[in-house]
C-alpha cells in the first residue's frame, strides 16, 4: 500500500489571506502587487524592524529541526514569514531534476533525466520545458523556490556531482542553464544558479581552495554562470563551500561583490550553500542569507549579525540592501504572490516532458554493422544486468527525487554508509523491450558471468547495462567496477551482437570498447528512463544526443588523475567545518575539457559533441553572412534513408590572440532522408575575446579567425577564415 509523502504547511494564498492587517494599512505592503518590485521590497524594508529584517536572512534546513513551525515541510530550506505586513514564508525544495521533498516511502514528484542528459540534448527548448514542469509541481507542493540551475563545468570526469551539471563548456551550460531558469520563474517560483563558483570536486569541498588565474576563471566557470544569469536572470545565486584562490566563495567579496553585482549589474540575492557560512563578516563580502544554519558552525546571521549592526562593523544600509535584494528577487517572479490553482499533478503529461527529454539525450556511441536499431523481427535477445529489471540509476544526495516505487539497491562497496545505497527510478527498461520484442526476451542480472555468458550464446542479440553510481559529496571511479568490465568482455565473447547500454554520471574510461560492436550512454534517464532506452533501442525513437563532455581514452589524458586532497579527506566529516585544508591548482586555466585534449594533441575516445544517428548528414557551404556580430550559416543535408536531427557546431581554431579551440555556437536541424536546410549560427563576441584583469574588460583582437565546422570538435568537416576589428566589450 502506497503512503502519501507527509506534508506539513499550508498554500501560500491561505497563508496571504490571513496575514493580519494593520489599522493603518487596509491592503497588506507585500500585496500591493501594482507596485514595481523594487518599489514593493522598498516600502516593506522602510517598515521592519531589524529583528525581522535578520529572520529572513538566516533559514532553517527543516530536515534537522527540533521542532517543525506548522507552515514548513521537511524540505532543503525554510524562512519563517513576517505575517505582520504580510510576507509568508520563504520555502525551498531542491533540486534541478524535480522536487527533492523525499519521504520514507516517495513521493509522486516527476524526475526529469540527470543535468548531464540534459546537457547531451544541447536544447534550450527542452531545458526550459524541463523547468516548467518541475516548477509547476515545485508550486502544486506550496514551495516558492527551487534550489535548481547547476552550472559548474566538469573539470575532472571524476567530481561525484557531474551528474548535476551541464557539462565542460561554458556556451552549452550557460545557455542551457538560462533556459531552465526562465522555465522554472515562468511558473512563479524562484531559481538559483549554483554553486557559484568552481565547486568542481567532491573530495574536501569543505577545505579545497581552488587556484586559477583571473582571466581563465572570466573565460570558462564565470563565463558561463553569466551566460545563464543573463539568460535566465535567476533571483538568487548559491555560493560555493570551497574557497577561490585564498578566501571562501561565500564571503569573496571581488565575486560577490565586484563581479555579480558591480560588474553584471546582478539584482538578486546571495545565499549560502547549506553549511558555507564562516562569519558575520561575510555580509560585508557580498552574502546576503545564511542557508540551513543547522549545517553551520553558529548561526552568523542571527544574533551575531544583530550585535555587528548595533556594534556599526555591519551598517544598517548593508542589512538593508540584503532583505531588498531578496524581497525584490521574490517579487519580480510573483514566488510570494498569490497565483491561480495549478490543480492536482498531470501524471501523465508531466512523465511525457521528462520521457521526451531522456530521449533526447541519449548519446548513440557506437553502432559498428548498424547492429541498431533492433528489429522488431528480432527472434531473441537477452537483457543482462544493470538491474535492467528494477528500473533505471539515478544520481545521489540533495538532488535526489524519490518517486512512489522507487528502489533502493545495496550500497557499493568503497562508499560512506550514510549514503544508504543507489536509488532506482521504477522505469524498467527490461519490461519497455519485453513491450518492442516481438521474439523472446530472456532476463540475466549479470552477477555471475557464467550465467550470463549461457544466456547471450542462447540468443540473437545480448543487451548489457552497466552503471556508475554518483552521489552528491563523494568522488567516483571513472571506470566501470571490474565485474562489469569483465562481464562486457565475456558477453561479447559469446555473442557477436552484443549491445552495451551505459547509465552513468559522467565520463568513464572504455578501455573495452573495442570489442562491442554498439554502445549507447544513457546517463540518469530519470522517470521515464526505461521507455526512453527502449525507443531508441528499437528505432521509435533516432538518437540525438550529443556528449557535453569527453571521454578520455585514460586516465594519462586527464589534467588529474585523482581528486587532490583526498589522503587528507577520504571521507566527508560530519561537521562541514573540519575538512581539512588543501588547494588545487587547475593549470588548464580556461581549456576545460575538449580544449585541454586539443592543446594536448591527445585523441579521446569520444570527443566533446559527439554522437551518431541511425542516418548520416553532410555539410556544405560554410559563408560569413556577417561580422557585428560574427554569424555563419552552413548548409546540412540528410544523406541517409532516415529521418533524423543533427546539432550542427561551430568551431574557433585560432585568433590572432592565442590558439585555443572553442564552441562558439551550435544549430540542431531536423531533417527527411534527402532533405537540405540552411542554419544559420551568431557568436556572441566574448567567445572571440580575451579577458583584461587589468581594464576589467574583454577583448577582441583585429586579424585573421580560423572557423570550422562539423559534428564534433575533432571533427571539422569544413573550415574558413574570418577577418574580425579590434573591439572592447564590457563584462
């Protein structure tokens, strides 16, 4: 029997309406909604008083509450209201797949695929639409905030938390980011962009200080959380736990300060990570809310902060701006505002979205003798592993979405045991082909190659699935475990046919795929996942994804083979504060994955954009059509005798200014067997330019720029130059 996921508080129209009213004030100031934001939080600031002004500035983690307040639920965050003029509660749910409001028994929340599926559609359209219906069941819960927008690049393929994010190029995840930013405050709620900035491993997060010179930073992970602030405009920013060359991101007043609000002009509000908090101090820095104080030290922004406002080492006016920044951020999105009743969940409709996302984000890697798709003829095949009859993997820690019939695996060996084990999306892909397969269709789970090794020579077709689970403070192998290395390579033994479907988090090392003839990366497909493998599996579906990220050919290729720091952390301390200080130095600088290959001159197993299709495309007719801003177009045709999309991408080679590779747009077209279009791609000019330190600007060098472009970034079917003028941009 199904219980209900508990559910303590109440809507947010019933909490409005029966906020008492002052004699003075007939309409409640947070409701007078003709008013701008700015003028709205303006007014409210001028009538609180300091006490209640500091309470929604330091939040809860309701999870580790003694004691519950009637309106919050056992969520990510919670801020007690100031019913006296009329602002309810500040409640917050994590996280960017879906509501993370996790109950001993589930919940009917949707799971959209993991960040790096979403990152393998390269879809703005599907990032945003992604966002809307998380969103909407974020508000059909009675949350006003979604802790969503993970942003940070994959530096390192072995970060516990790539599964979140959107893979190792600015352009792609900044814009895919922003999309899904504006889908989320389209439905009223509010949206982070997190974890601002290089939280890019798990391994001592808590102590890491994280080195990189100013102009690399600007042109890769700043970059690309300020493609998606623009973008999407999201109402707060989540600063990192780690620190930024020599001081924490959540109280680095040249980031918070100098660059989110001083040099993009940012309007909204700065919260802590859950436990990043270290001072008072850091509201001078540019921190505007302590999050979960419970993971904190002491709570900094309680009566601390107060004693630093009447002491004057915190001003009045500094408070001030903070309770705008976040009063304002709420307001401009209508998250505190009484909006019409979304209704019970659309089931249904909500899967489709999600379905339709993992679709397009499966990666087809291989398919040597066009092994793929699977005919529906096919007289037999045998499903082996990957508890391909339970459900598809999904990704660990405070994104976790755990709907009504999930299934929790045993905990693999090498992981903390307060990560409980993996968590299974009831999606089974076994019972999605047994649905196609019009032969038999024989089940083995893999754990002893023997048995599995008799049930692929007894078929005509062997599916292997094979995972690697990744979870939210640990680092992971980039291999697969070493049973499942071998029983890849005994399948395919015994059966020449063998397909290998790969449900990871990021990139892993595939020193076997050379004897598999077809290989597809899956990722987390999320809630919908099964249906989603098997559609591609048999062809319903033409794979498009693209990989957002390389896959190394070995570990030498990688800038580090290893997290730094982890002789000194090898576990996460419960107390965040006693992680053990360290640094690492990312010498790539700004050449974050493809870009470090190309400078190398190493050849990766798979490249960054990556991906085939069931058709073939060609390109002609690469032209600069325009030069203010730079635009190409270049013509794609279908070649092959079925429909399919391909993601066109274009590619600086070299500038004047140095050589270094970089995706500088993309268009995705889809196209009849025999059909040709004309796409056109703008590159916005930063993606040409160098970043000044010293005049806080970028620049674009005058001369010659090598263009390319083709299916992946190595490789470019068709290159050109353009000449480019000298020109300044401001940040």
């Amino acid at each position: 029997m199904k219980t209900p996921n508990f559910f303590i508080g109440v809507a947010l129209s019933a909490i409005l309406s029966a906020a008492p009213v002052s004699a003075q004030q007939a309409t409640p100031p947070a409701a007078q909604v003709a008013l701008s934001a700015d003028e709205r939080a303006a007014r409210l600031v001028a009538m609180l008083t300091l006490d209640e002004k500091i309470s929604l500035l330091n939040g809860h983690f309701p999870r580790m509450m003694r004691v519950l307040p009637a309106d919050a639920a056992p969520s990510g965050g919670y801020f007690a209201g100031v019913p006296r003029v009329g602002i309810p509660p500040i409640r917050e749910t994590d996280a960017s797949v879906g509501v993370a409001e996790n109950g001993p028994y589930g919940n009917d929340a949707t799971a959209l695929p993991s960040g790096a599926s979403l990152a393998a559609t390269w879809d703005p359209v599907i990032a945003h639409d992604g966002g809307a219906m998380i969103a909407k069941q974020t508000r059909q819960r009675g949350y006003n905030v979604l802790l969503a927008g993970g942003v940070n690049l994959v530096r390192d393929a072995f970060n516990g938390r790539n599964f979140e994010y959107l893979g190792e190029d600015a352009l792609l995840a900044g814009r895919l980011a922003g999309a899904s930013i504006a889908g989320i405050q389209g439905q009223h709620v509010a949206s982070t962009v997190k974890h601002f900035i290089l939280n890019a491993q798990e391994t001592g997060r808590h102590g890491i200080d994280a080195r990189i010179g100013e102009g690399a930073l600007r042109e890769s992970d700043l970059l690309a959380f300020e493609l998606a602030i623009e973008d999407g405009q999201p109402a707060s920013v989540m600063c990192a736990y780690n620190k930024v060359n020599g001081r924490y991101a959540c109280e680095n007043q040249d980031l918070l300060t100098g660059v989110l609000r001083k040099d993009w002009g940012y309007k909204g509000w700065v919260m802590s990570d859950w436990g990043a908090t270290h001072s008072v101090a850091a509201a001078n820095a540019g921190l505007d809310q302590q999050s979960g104080q419970e993971l904190d030290k002491e709570v900094y922004y309680g009566a601390p902060l107060k004693a630093a406002v009447l002491a004057g080492t915190v001003s009045q006016s500094r408070v001030d701006e903070m309770v705008h920044r976040v009063l304002r951020s709420l307001f401009a999105v209508g998250a505190i505002d009484p909006q019409p009743s979304l209704g019970p969940l659309d089931v249904a409709g909500d899967n489709l979205v999600a379905q339709r996302a993992a679709e397009a984000g499966i990666v087809l890697l291989k398919n040597d003798g066009n092994i793929l798709p699977l005919a529906a003829s096919a007289r037999s095949l045998a499903v082996i592993g990957g508890h391909a009859d339970v459900g598809v993997l999904s990704g660990g820690g405070s994104s976790q979405v755990m709907p009504y019939g999930y299934v929790r695996g045993a905990l693999p060996a090498g992981y903390p045991e307060s990560a409980k084990g993996p968590v299974y999306h009831p999606s089974a892909p076994l019972d999605a082909i047994k649905r196609r397969a019009s032969g038999q269709v024989t089940f083995d789970a893999g754990l002893d190659i023997a048995s599995a090794v008799a049930a692929a020579k007894a078929v005509d077709v062997a599916v292997v699935f094979v995972e690697q689970w990744a979870l939210e403070g640990v680092d992971v192998s980039v291999r697969l475990s070493d049973h499942q290395e071998a029983l890849i390579a005994a399948v395919a033994a015994a059966n020449p046919k063998t397909v290998v479907v790969m449900e990871t988090g990021g990139p892993v090392l595939t020193s076997w795929r050379g004897k598999i003839p077809a290989i597809i990366e899956a990722w987390y497909p999320g809630g919908a996942g099964g249906e989603a493998i098997a559609r591609v599996l048999f062809g319903e579906v033409n794979p498009q994804g693209r990989l957002p990220m390389t896959f190394a050919d070995s570990l030498d290729q990688m800038p580090r083979r290893s997290p730094a720091g982890l002789d000194l952390n090898p576990v996460q301390p419960k107390k965040f504060w006693e992680s053990k200080p360290f640094s690492v130095d990312y010498k790539e600088g700004s050449s974050v994955g493809y870009r470090w290959f190309a400078e190398q001159g190493f050849k990766p197993a798979f490249p960054f954009g990556y991906g085939l299709s069931y058709t073939t495309f060609g390109y002609s007719d690469l032209t600069v059509v325009g030069i203010d801003p730079l635009k190409v177009k270049v013509a794609i045709k279908n070649t092959g005798n079925r429909a399919g999309t391909e993601t066109a991408q274009l590619y600086l080679l070299r500038g004047p200014a140095r050589k270094q590779q970089r995706l500088l747009g993309w268009s995705k077209v889809e196209l009849q067997p025999g059909e040709s279009r004309v796409v056109e791609i703008q590159v916005d000019p930063r993606l040409l330019a160098n970043w000044d330190a010293r005049a806080r600007q970028w620049k674009v060098a005058g001369g010659q720029y090598r263009l390319a472009a083709g299916p992946n970034a190595s490789e470019q079917r068709l290159s050109m130059t353009a000449k480019m003028r000298a020109a300044t941009l401001r940040p």
